[in-house]
C-alpha cells in the first residue's frame, strides 16, 4: 500500500505561512481495466510525475473487470 509522508516539524519553522508556499495533498484514483490502471501508472513513471511504487496495488472496486489505484502527492501552494 501507500504511507502518507511524515508530517513536518511545526516548530522547526519560524516563517509564516502566509507569505510563502505551502504544501498541500492531494491524491489520484484511477479506475479501469486492470491493463489500463497499470499503463496509466507506467506513463505516470515514464512523464516523472509518480514513481510505481508510489502507487497502491490495484484493487477490485466489484464492478465486472474494474480496477482502482491511488497515489497521494504533494503540491506546493502559493
């Protein structure tokens, strides 16, 4: 499966946070056949947006030949 990163020291930090970017989560389901879930997560890798291992193992969602996968990344918010 997927770990969340480790949270950020608050006290580490004296800057404040309105004046400089932020990092927010933000995460990504795809869903499909279980050769498109794992294409999908191959042009991910290959564009550098998501390692493979970033990715959970697809799942069955129940529905007839679907499957989901989720990544969580982070965005730097200004």
């Amino acid at each position: 499966m997927f770990q969340f990163p480790a949270e950020p020291d608050a006290q580490a930090s004296t800057v404040s946070h309105s004046t400089s970017p932020r990092r927010d989560r933000i995460r990504h389901l795809i869903f499909g056949t279980l050769e498109a879930v794992n294409m999908t997560i191959k042009i991910q890798h290959k564009q550098g947006y998501a390692e493979p291992n970033d990715w959970s193992d697809p799942m069955p969602t129940g529905r007839p030949n679907e499957w989901f996968a989720i990544v969580t990344k982070q965005v730097l918010i200004d």
